[in-house]
C-alpha cells in the first residue's frame, strides 16, 4: 500500500513560511490528541502518481500510547523553498 501523500501548491501556501504551513496541518490532523513529531525527512523519488522524482517531505508522527504515523506532503510545486536533498 502506498502512503497517502498530500500535495502542497504555491497558491496553498501563500506567503506563509512552508514548515510553519506543514506543521499547522499536522496540528489540525492531530487536534485533541496528544503527538510530536519524531523526525522529519527531506527526500527527492518518484511517487504512484509521478515517475519523476518529487520534493517530499516527511514528518514521523507519534500518538501517545499508539504506534507512529508517516505524512507526506509533495512540495514540488512550491517555489518559494530552497530544497536541500
């Protein structure tokens, strides 16, 4: 099974700053449940939908008590970022 991967466009993001944009989008997943994030990853593949290699970015998302959660989000579209990867 794939991951579910969210993309990010440059119209979504606005002006904001994009980790503050991905964190904020997390926080809303996650609301009322305790969670941190555990790590987060900057990779260059190809995705079930591109076999061109996309700008992902991975966050490692960990729920009291539970077993953790991986979230992507395809920012390749974005061009107000730096991509470092």
């Amino acid at each position: 099974m794939e991951p579910v991967i969210y993309r990010v466009t440059q119209e979504q993001l606005g002006n904001d700053d994009l980790t503050d944009f991905l964190r904020r989008a997390i926080a809303r997943q996650f609301e009322g449940k305790e969670y941190y994030v555990a790590k987060e990853e900057d990779v260059l593949r190809p995705t079930h939908y591109s076999k061109t290699p996309r700008k992902l970015r991975g966050f490692m998302i960990n729920e009291a008590n539970t077993t953790g959660h991986a979230i992507w989000f395809d920012v390749t579209d974005v061009k107000s970022i730096t991509w470092v990867g």
